[in-house]
C-alpha cells in the first residue's frame, strides 16, 4: 500500500485513496461535510473506524463513472434475471471481492445508454472527451493553517476545469440546487481547487455535471455562483478547524459535546409559522 508522506498528486485504487495512505490520517471534502451538521464527530470517527461494504444503491454511480471516465473497478454482467440462488450469489461475492461491480443485464444497458447521452451532450460531451483531461488523480496537500493533511480525487481534471460527475434521480436545476444545499456539494468546490492550487497545478473552475439514472438521461452542467462558493470555502474552515481540533484532544464529540445543562429544542423556523399561524391566533 502506499504511504504519503509528501505533498503532491499519487497515482493509486480508489481503494487506497478511501483507505487513507496518510500516516495519522488526513480529511477528504466527504470527511468534512460529515464533521457538521446534520452529521458530527462522532459519527465521523465511527463510519470512519468502522468502513462499511459495497452497497447495490451505489452501483449504478460506480459503473456510471467507469463507463464516462473510463476509470474504476471492472464492470462485469450477471446475466441472470434473478439472483436469488446460491450459485448467482456466490458470483455476485466473487465478483465483489476481487473488486469489481456486479450488474444485471438491463442494468448494463442503461449505464451504457447513460454515457451515450453523456457522449451526445454539447457540453458535458466536449468536457469528458477521451484525451482531454486525467481521470481520478489523488491529491494530497496540507493545510498552511492548521498543518492537518487533506486529500481530494477529482473526477475530471482537464487544463483550467475540475469536472464532478454526478448521477440522480433527477437533473432538473431546481433539484440540482436542492441536491447541492442537502449533500453539501458547495464544498467541493473550494475544497478540490484549493487542493488544485496548493500542489502546483494552478488555478481551476469547477462544474458539475448532474445526469438523470432514467430516460431520457438528461444532463445539467452548473456551475456555482460566488455566494454559494463563499460558503462552502467557509463551511470548509469549520470542519478543517473541527477536525484539527479532535485530533489533538484526541476526542470526538457528538453534537452537543460535553453537556452541562440539558437543551432546549426549537421547532424548525417553517413549522413555528405554521402552526402558530394556525393554532396561536
């Protein structure tokens, strides 16, 4: 496996990415969202202690990328309508244990269908050109305030762009705008072009292209506006300071940490209004 000691971009499985090559650890732009709200510390250190294995929902995401970016684990058909017997399951585990993604028939030929619709896209098309740019480099930089280690793996990286391929059960830009709010995607952004720029490669916009998993796989390629990048840059911070912080208490606390009094809980602001509305006047 290997080890990072230096900062600088590594050739490496996503395997070795995810199982953190960095002595001591290091934050990833997930790791950080998870550092706050809804998520915690807590729950940061635990997912982080305890890796979970390879889930059916995530499958079609993998093998989206590995089909547009050519990079990732190798996709291989069951050809089996159910798989519901010993010996398809058993197949399916081998399949996974050496790495590689199990997918229906169907399954296959929508994925494929999906990078076609990609391929016939005016922008996404032109941006995810074979040639044209690295696919999943790892980048490992540390951060000149605090010293704490971060890493990033762009999808996409082409001269000046960093492209973030996501797939959804709807591309429609309102969602989109939605889906970005919910995961906090905004912190990708700052995240990855400041990893960008700290190992020497410059200065980079970044997109995303959000694709629909259904007919007919439309494709949204945003990029966002100043605000949302102000804070998501800020949102950043918190959790670099946060996680800086527990690494040299060497504790993870939950979301109220250590509690001296019990808390009051405020209804969310929309459902004061309506029911004080209603049942108040």
């Amino acid at each position: 496996m290997i080890t990072v000691t230096e900062p600088g971009i590594y050739e490496m499985t996503a395997e070795d990415y995810h199982r953190d090559p960095v002595p001591g650890g290091s934050l990833s732009s997930s790791g950080a969202r998870r550092l706050l709200p809804p998520g915690c510390p807590a729950l940061y250190r635990w997912e982080q202690d305890n890796p979970q294995p390879a889930k059916k929902t995530f499958d079609y995401g993998h093998a989206a990328h590995k089909l547009v970016l050519d990079e990732g684990p190798e996709l291989v058909v069951v050809d089996a309508p159910l798989w519901n017997t010993d010996a398809i399951r058993a197949e399916v585990a081998a399949i996974r244990a050496e790495g590689g993604i199990p997918l229906k028939k169907h399954e296959y030929d929508q994925i494929e269908e999906m990078a076609a619709a990609i391929r016939r896209h005016p922008v996404a098309g032109a941006l995810f050109r074979p040639g044209t740019g690295v696919a999943e480099e790892s980048i490992f930089w540390q951060d000149p305030a605090t010293g704490i280690w971060l890493r990033c793996r762009p999808d996409w990286r082409r001269p000046g762009v960093i492209v973030d391929y996501k797939t959804t059960t709807d591309a429609a830009p309102s969602a989109v705008a939605k889906a970005i709010d919910t995961y906090g995607y905004h912190q990708q952004d700052p995240f990855y072009t400041d990893g960008a720029a700290a190992v020497g490669l410059g200065d980079h916009r970044f997109l995303f292209a959000f694709q629909a998993k259904n007919p007919p796989y439309l494709v949204t390629v945003v990029e966002l506006d100043d605000e949302a990048r102000r804070i998501g840059a800020a949102k950043n911070r918190r959790a670099i300071e946060i996680y800086a912080q527990c690494q040299a208490d060497g504790k993870w606390p939950d979301w109220h940490g250590d509690l001296t009094e019990i808390p009051y809980l405020s209804l969310p602001r929309y459902a004061a209004i309506r029911d004080t509305e209603e049942y108040l006047t």
